[in-house]
C-alpha cells in the first residue's frame, strides 16, 4: 500500500511538472528573483546576505509580488501571448522550407544527368531485368515439372482404373455365371478300350494328372488354396494361366517378396527350375525382378499382391 502511495505522488508530481503553467512559473520566479539567489549562493557571511534581502525586500508587499504575484503574471502573460508568435514563426519557417523544396526540384528537374549517374541507373535497370527473367526462367521450368508429375499421375490413375474395370467385370462375370448355372451330377459310364472297358477316373486324379504343379507326390499348390473367385482375378491381373508361374508368384509373396528359386522349391517341395521359369515369365510382365540370382516383386507385383489380399491369403514360407 505504502508502494502504491509513493507511486502516486511521484506520478502527480510529474504530471504537475509538465503542465506548461508550472514551468513558466518557475522560470518567471528565478527572472524575478535572480538577485537574491544569487546573494544566497554568493560568498557572503549570513549576516550580509539577511541585510541584502532586506535591502531587496523592505517590505512585505514587496517578497508577496516579487515570490508570487509578479511570476504569476509573468507565467501567464507567456501562455497567453506566446502562441502568437510561435504559430507566426511556425508557419514562416514551413512555407519558407517548401519553396526551397520547390525551388530545389525545379532545379533538378532541368538539370540533366551525368554520364555517370546515367550508367548507375542502367546498370540498376539491366540487373533487376536480369534477376526478374532468372525468377521468370525457374517459375516456367517449376510450371513445366508440375504438369509433367500431373500427366503421369493421370496415366496411372487411368491404367489402375482400366485394371479395376476389368477385375471387376471378371468378377461380375463369375458372380453371374454362378447365380445362372446350375451343375447337374451324371453318373460317369466306363470308357471303352480295345481290350474292354476302363473304369472313369476321379475327378481328384484327372486334376493330379492335369496340374503339373500336383503332379508330384509332395509338391504344394498354393494356386489351389485360393477361391475360384480369387483365382481368376489373378489370372486377369497377371496375364497368366500357367499355374506353375502363379504358384511361383504365391510363393515369392510367402516369402515377403523376395526370396531364391531354391529357396521358394524347397518350402514347396518343387522342382527349382519349374519356379525359375515362373519367375522370368512374371519378370516379363513387369511383375517380378531378380539381382544375383535373388527374386523380389516389383512395384507392379506388390500392387497386385495387396489389391487381390494375397498376403493375407497365402501362408508365410519363411518361417
């Protein structure tokens, strides 16, 4: 509380101090009384500087408008009067500054440039337009790499649709084919042959028979573990009908997209050069790459491999 007191007064005191009134005063009242101070701050006994205030102050009326009254009038004739002629000289002073300012650009105006200030103002010219044809030059090539991103972001989303379109009429064909068909079961008569009859094979042994992949005793057919629906859809997306090449392409994906021939036959118990040549067939549709006798999926092939859910559909080899 005390703090806030102290910053009370101080505040009002300077307020108070910069009031035009009481800076005028205290000017009048040294002019007025200039003697006196200086006798106060003299060299003097005190006896002598009582009787020289005495002497400038006989009487009491004479300390009342010496110390008041005559600086207060002073201070206040000041205020009153002194605008005027501040505000004359003022306006003197500006008006006689502009028409030097006139006089000055008329001057200029008619005087012609030097060699040298000319060559300055050229240079200045030729490096802006140079520095503005530089940023021209880097907006146009920045403008040229958009549209060429922008061209082959519109290839890519025309080819993945294409792609999509025919998958999906495969699998509205099938879808189709599978509502509208209905299979009825006829008894298999024997087959005739020159010695008699033979008996019709199952349909799990015309299949082992059929499917090079399964035709060996242990061989794993992981095209086989795939629905129907699943299966043709691959076929759409990789062009291929060989299920040794779509087996070899299972198996690279069982082994996270990059493994050896040898290495996706012996998980299968298949021959190596069989998934060899499944490979190179899908590397020439861009779906497979090899480096160092080493097989991976290409951008191409993984695309495929999560569009379809192979990854979640074909066992891990690796393991």
């Amino acid at each position: 509380m005390f703090d806030d007191l102290t910053k009370e007064i101080k505040a009002q005191l300077y307020e108070r101090a910069r009031s035009p009134l009481t800076g005028t005063f205290v000017i009048s009242w040294f002019a007025w009384n200039i003697r006196a101070i200086v006798a106060l701050i003299s060299d003097m006994s005190f006896q002598e500087k009582i009787d020289y205030w005495n002497s400038l102050y006989p009487l009491t009326s004479d300390i009342v408008i010496s110390v008041f009254i005559g600086p207060l009038i002073s201070a206040s004739l000041f205020i009153l009067l002194y605008p005027y002629p501040a505000r004359w000289a003022f306006q003197f002073w500006y008006t006689q500054h502009k028409r030097l300012k006139e006089i000055q650009q008329k001057i200029e105006d008619k005087t012609p440039l030097t060699q040298e200030e000319a060559n300055a103002i050229r240079r200045t010219a030729l490096d802006q337009q140079a520095q503005l044809q530089s940023q021209l030059r880097e907006i146009s090539a920045g403008n040229k790499e958009l549209s060429e991103n922008n061209r082959m972001l519109l290839e890519e989303i025309a080819r993945l649709k294409n792609e999509r379109t025919q998958i999906d009429a495969v699998v509205r064909k099938l879808d189709e084919q599978l509502a509208q068909t209905k299979v009825l079961k006829q008894p298999q008569l024997p087959e005739m042959t020159q010695i008699g009859f033979r008996e019709p094979k199952s349909k799990d042994q015309d299949k082992k028979e059929k499917d090079p992949v399964r035709s060996g005793k242990e061989g794993k057919n992981l095209f086989e573990l795939l629905s129907e629906d699943v299966r043709n859809a691959l076929i759409s997306a990789t062009g291929q009908l060989d299920p040794r090449v779509l087996n070899a392409f299972l198996g690279l994906i069982g082994f996270g997209g990059k493994a050896t021939p040898q290495d996706i036959a012996l998980a299968l118990k298949v021959n190596p050069i069989e998934v060899r040549y499944g490979l190179d067939e899908l590397a020439s549709r861009e779906l497979t790459s090899s480096f160092g006798g080493t097989y991976s999926l290409t951008e191409r092939g993984r695309e495929v491999a999560v569009r379809l859910k192979l990854t979640s559909m074909v066992p891990a080899l690796n393991t």
